[in-house]
C-alpha cells in the first residue's frame, strides 16, 4: 500500500506536489474502483485518435495510468490492471465493429455481444501479457522510476507490435495513429514515420508521455521541483525536435502535380440495399450517372469503390459493356469487383478484385486480394465452428498471390490496396517493383457514421508517409480522397455524399528509409531502450 508519507521529503530536499498526492491518491485506489478507473482511462485514451483528434490527452492519460499501476502488489495485478486498461481503450476505440452487424441484426443479433467483445477482449490479452513481462523485469531488478518508465514505453510498443503481426495480425488503432487525424500541426509529427514507421512513432509517443509520469512519482519528491520535471522537458523536446524536423521535411516536400486526372466515384450506396437484387441496376445506374457528369479536361481513369459492381465482370458482358462506356478515351475505368472461376457453369473459387477496363470492353489489369478479412471474407477454423461468413455470398473468398503493381499505358504504374490491405505497414507494396502512387479501394458503408471510416482514412493517409507516395482512396460512402507523398490531404470527400470528385494525382517522392528498411529501426529503438533501463538497474542509477 503506498505510504503518504513518502510525499513528505527530507529536511532541504524537494516539497511534495499536487501531482504527488493524485499519484498516491490512484495508487491507493482498491477493488473494483481500480479496475474501472484503469478501463476509463483506456477509453479516453481512445479519444486521442480520430475523429475525436484530442492527440494532448495521451500525456495526461498515460501517466494517470501509471500512477494507478504504482498501486500493484504484483506483476499479476499489474498485468490485470494492462488488462482492464487496453479493454476500455479497444472497446471505445472499436465499437464500430458491433455496428456492423446492424446491416441484418435480424439474422446477427447473436454475434453483438461478441463483435462489441470479442475483438477487444483478444487484443487486450497482448497488453496484458506485455505488462506483465515488464512489471517481473521491474520486480526482479527494483528499477528505478525511469528505467520502469523506459519498461512500460517498450511493453506497450512490443503488444502493438506483436498484435499486429500475430494471428493475420490487426494493426488497427496504433498509438502512432493519435498523429494522423485532424489535430493541429499534427502532420509534421506524422512525417516521423517515414524514418522509424507507425509502430516508431508510437513507442516516441508513449516513451514522452511517459515521462510525465516522473513529475508526480512519490519516490522522487526528494529531488527539487525544477529537477523533476527534467524527464517530462525531455520528453516535450522530443516531440518538439520530431516536429519541427517534419515541418522542414513538408517544406521540401511540396505537392507537385503530375497533369494525371482522375475521376473518383462515392455513390455512398447502403449496405442494405449493395447486394440487394431488387436494387441492383438502380445501384448500377448512380454509378454510370457520376461517372458520366460533365467534366472540364481530359480524364485518365473513373475509379469506382471496392465491389462497387457486384456481378461477376468477366461473365456479365452487358454489364462490362456499360463499365467500358464510362472509361474516357485512351483511359480506364478501374472498378472494384468480383472475379469467379470458372468463367462458365458453377462457382468454384472467388476473389474480391480490382478490374481496370478499356474503352474496348476488354480487362486489361487485375488485382485480387491477398489479404482477407478473418469472418467478413472466410471463417477460419471452418472445420470447427459451424458458421457461414457474415458478408454476402455462400462461399469463402479466395487470397490473391500477393502485392503487385499495376502498370497500365498512360498511367503510371500503381499498387492496388483492397479495404483492410492499407493497415499493414511495411506491406503495401511489390517489392521488387516499386510503383508511383497507391490505389486504396474501400467500402466502409458496414460502419454507417461510426469512428471506423475516419480511423480508416488516417491509416491509409499514414502508409503515403512511410512510403513516400501519394495514395488515392475511393470508398463506397467515404472517406474518399487524395494524399500527397508527404501525406497532406489535397482531397477529401465527407461521409456518406453521393458524390464524385475529379483531382490530379501528385508525383511520388524519393524512397524513404522506412520503405527501405521497415520496422528495423523501431525494433532497435526497443532494444536500445531496454538496454538503458538495464544499465540503470544494474548501476544503481537514480
């Protein structure tokens, strides 16, 4: 139990803060009121991602949490209180999930309670077991306070690391990520990720939020108050430094445009009524009707969302026909779409493509899949649980063979990005044959006016950071949208608009050393880290 006296310093030494007395005051805290705390907190510390964008708050959240976790008898109750803590930030941070299912609750009302549940309390699990690694390290060794800080910032980081590997992995909601929406200025600090990557700057992240936990920490108050508030300086310089090398970065990085213009299509077409047959040719007729609007200039491709046409392309001529009427002369029309096998009599195998076709009729560019979406585009464990995907369609779909880039005359060659695809760092493009710019896909309409689509846009918009090239995504109700290579939004739809928007694709820019080198650099920074709270261990450094 942490002892208020240890607020009160020696004769001469520091004074005790208001600080010290929360930092105790949380520690202190018993029961079910720790645990609720801890998952509150996890929640607010999803309100620092979009849409919500309060990108401050994770230097008060973690340190809050921290002083909670000061309060833990044991490596177990400290990996519980990780536990509680990632539970409240995943479910707050993916509710949208859950609705998903209100396209047909009728039919999946069951599965609310896992789809709200179920991902969170998985994710957690990683969190937890983390932590708790870091709380032994901290028992065995008795660390001292910013070499338990230096533990924390590299547990957390390995759970983010590891979760979005493990399993067909899902890197959704990255702390990193708190940098990719709408906050201020944020965009120089997303520049960081063209060097260390998603997964560095969120170990920055949380290494500087951290360290305003050593402002209240009750077993520093013999330290003067200037002293202590050294760690959190140098945690605000980091930042700071991060910043402002990525305002240089934007400055040498203006958007240059390339003449290339393209048309994208957001027919913001309901779930409900996407695979509908009554409403099929309804839903087909919005799309032509955008993609045939007047137009000033020469266009050199209409791109239409992911499954935007929801027949099988290579065996409905007709349909194909009038894809190929709205293609401008020498262009393209690049839709999502299905792609069956065989091309005659019944369906054995099915990918979710895109399909780019000439004004002739003829597909001249394919792209399947590769990497699917566990229950939305197969069961996995079929053999074990006896259930059918959730999305429409009575077969699995098929994986695509990988990444590829597409090179098609008269535009410059592009790698297709289907949904989910675009949340993988470091695994995004071909890499023996880098392309000029990315072509992201998307549907979204599942998550109707939820946090999922702008959470989607911001991981899409972080992949042209760390890869040096501009991405164009086309959602069926948004966000739709164009990034330039330094990952400014140079075009943007709002959610749910029957909307089209013609805009020039930007020129890629100079391979950056996070497409050279992927996530090395941010697995050398745990470790670098790691080894200083080990030094600081062993010599007894306060």
């Amino acid at each position: 139990m942490p002892d208020v006296s240890a607020c009160r310093a020696p004769p001469g030494a520091g004074t005790a803060t208001p600080l010290c007395r929360i930092a105790l005051d949380l520690a202190a805290l018993q029961g079910w009121r720790r645990y609720g705390v801890a998952f509150l907190l996890g929640a607010l510390l999803a309100a620092t991602l979009p849409p919500v964008d309060l990108t401050p708050l994770v230097f008060i959240v973690v340190p809050l949490y921290l002083w909670l976790d000061d309060g833990s008898a044991s490596a177990g109750a400290s990996g519980r209180l990780g536990y509680m803590f990632a539970l409240g930030h995943f479910v707050a941070g993916l509710y949208w999930i859950a609705a998903a299912l209100f396209v047909d609750i009728g039919k999946f009302w069951w599965a609310l309670p896992f789809a709200l549940l179920g991902m969170p309390l998985v994710l957690s699990a990683f969190v937890a077991v983390c932590l708790y690694v870091a709380a032994l390290v901290r028992e065995r060794f008795g660390l001292a306070p910013i070499a338990r800080v230096c533990a924390f910032a590299v547990a957390w980081s390995a759970a983010e690391w590891l979760r979005g590997h493990l399993f067909t992995g899902f890197p959704w909601n990255l702390t990193g990520y708190v940098w990719a929406g709408g906050f201020p200025g944020a965009v120089a600090m997303l520049e960081t990720t063209a060097w260390v990557g998603i997964y560095g700057l969120g170990f920055v992240t949380v290494l500087a939020a951290s360290l305003f936990s050593l402002l209240g920490a009750p077993a520093l108050t013999w330290l003067p108050p200037a002293r202590r508030t050294i760690p959190a300086l140098a945690g605000l310089l980091t930042i700071a430094l991060l910043a402002v090398a990525g305002a240089i970065r934007l400055h040498l990085m203006p958007t240059i445009e390339t003449g290339i213009r393209l048309r994208l299509i957001q027919p913001s077409i309901a779930q409900t009524a996407k695979w509908d047959p009554a409403q099929a040719e309804a839903n087909f007729r919005r799309l032509v009707e955008l993609s045939t609007a007047p137009l000033q200039g020469r266009l050199a491709a209409v791109i239409w969302p992911e499954a935007a046409a929801t027949f099988f392309v290579e065996r409905d001529a007709a349909h194909r026909a009038a894809i190929a009427a709205v293609a401008p002369a020498d262009g393209y029309a690049i839709t999502g779409a299905l792609h069956g096998l065989p091309l005659s009599g019944p369906l054995e195998q099915v990918w979710n493509s895109i399909e780019a076709i000439a004004p002739s009729g003829r597909i001249v560019g394919q792209y399947d899949k590769a990497h699917l979406v566990p229950f939305g585009e197969y069961m996995p464990l079929k053999d074990l649980l006896p259930l059918k995907k959730f999305t429409a369609g009575l077969i699995d779909l098929s994986a695509g063979p990988g990444l590829r880039t597409l090179a098609l005359p008269g535009l410059p060659p592009f790698g297709p990005l289907i949904c989910y695809e675009a949340i993988f760092p470091g695994a995004i493009v071909d890499p023996q044959e880098r392309p000029s710019w990315l072509l992201n896909l998307s549907n979204d309409a599942w998550y109707g006016r939820s946090s999922g689509p702008y959470q989607h846009f911001a991981m899409a918009r972080t992949r042209a950071v760390e890869q040096g090239l501009p991405l164009v995504r086309v959602a069926n109700n948004g966000i739709t949208g164009v990034v330039d290579a330094a990952g400014r939004v140079v075009a943007r739809t709002t959610l749910d608009a029957v909307t089209y928007a013609d805009v020039t694709l930007p020129a890629a820019a100079a391979a950056t050393p996070y497409s050279k080198v992927g996530d090395w650099p941010f697995l050398a920074m745990l470790l670098l880290c790691a080894g200083g709270a080990a030094v600081c261990a062993r010599t007894g450094h306060r």
